[in-house]
C-alpha cells in the first residue's frame, strides 16, 4: 500500500508538471520526468543548485542558501507543487529555467551546491519566505504586495 501510495503521489506530481507545461522543450519535460520519477537527494540537491545558481549566481553565499531555502519553503507549502522539481518547472516561476541556465550541470565541488546542500539540511535564512525579487530588476508590480521578512544581498524575501 505504501508503495501504490508513493507511485500514485509520484504519478500526479509528474502528470501536473508534464501537463502545466504543456508543448514546451521536450528536453525540459524529459528532465522533469526524470527527476520526478527518480527523485533522489542527489538529484535534488542537483537540480535545486542548477536554479538557484541561475536565480542567485553572484549572491553571497547566505543569498544563495536564502533562495534554495525559498524553493523548499515552497515545496511544504500548501499552495505550491510538493516536489523540488514540480516547484521549479512551475510555470513561469523562475527565470533560470526560461532562458535554459536551468540546463548548466553544476559540480558537486562548487559554493552553489554546498549552499543547497546547507538549506536542504535546513537552514533557512530567509526567514520563512516562499518569494523573493530582486527590486531592480523585477517588472512584476504584484510581488511589492507581498510581506517583506528580511533583504539578503539584492534580493528581497517575503510571504
């Protein structure tokens, strides 16, 4: 039963990604299948430093586990899919998957990955957010309606 369970949660996540995202990059689809289907903390950890270093390259390294902890904030958040991937193959969620940086393999050796290490074994220094921007280059009004909890480099996090 457990096993039917897993495999039935397994399924609807990967349905919900492949279907939200309809006819884009067959590649990016392919990867999240297999990231669905094959979720592993190694994969994980891969494909959460894969965004954030698109999101958070150049940060501090507290801006960069600040934004990988955003990401898993998400993921336990009732309003958001509950798997790593299905968070950041969310339509239109994160930019690093957009312009293709999502598909940069980053080494396992690099700061990027040890800050998503560091907010997987959860450190948080966001606060709690499940959105963050950078005010200089974000061209959404609606996130400055969001609850600020703290800046972080040029990033803003919020609730």
């Amino acid at each position: 039963m457990k096993y039917l369970s897993r495999g039935i949660l397994l399924f609807t996540a990967l349905f919900t990604i492949v279907t939200a995202i309809g006819a884009e990059n067959s590649q990016n689809i392919r990867m999240q299948k297999a990231y669905a289907s094959g979720s592993n903390y190694s994969n994980d950890v891969q494909i959460l430093a894969r965004c954030v270093n698109g999101e958070a390259r150049g940060e501090e390294y507290t801006g960069q586990v600040a934004v990988a902890a955003v990401i898993l904030n998400r993921v336990d958040h009732s309003s958001f899919p509950n798997t790593i991937a299905g968070v950041i193959y969310q339509p239109g969620a994160f930019t690093a998957v957009s312009d293709g940086q999502i598909d940069v393999p980053i080494d396992p050796n690099s700061t990027v990955y040890k800050a998503c290490m560091d907010a997987m074994n959860g450190w948080d220094p966001s606060g709690g957010a499940i959105y963050y921007y950078n005010p200089a280059k974000t061209t959404n009004k609606w996130i400055y309606s969001r609850e600020v909890i703290c800046r972080i480099g040029n990033h803003v996090f919020a609730r």
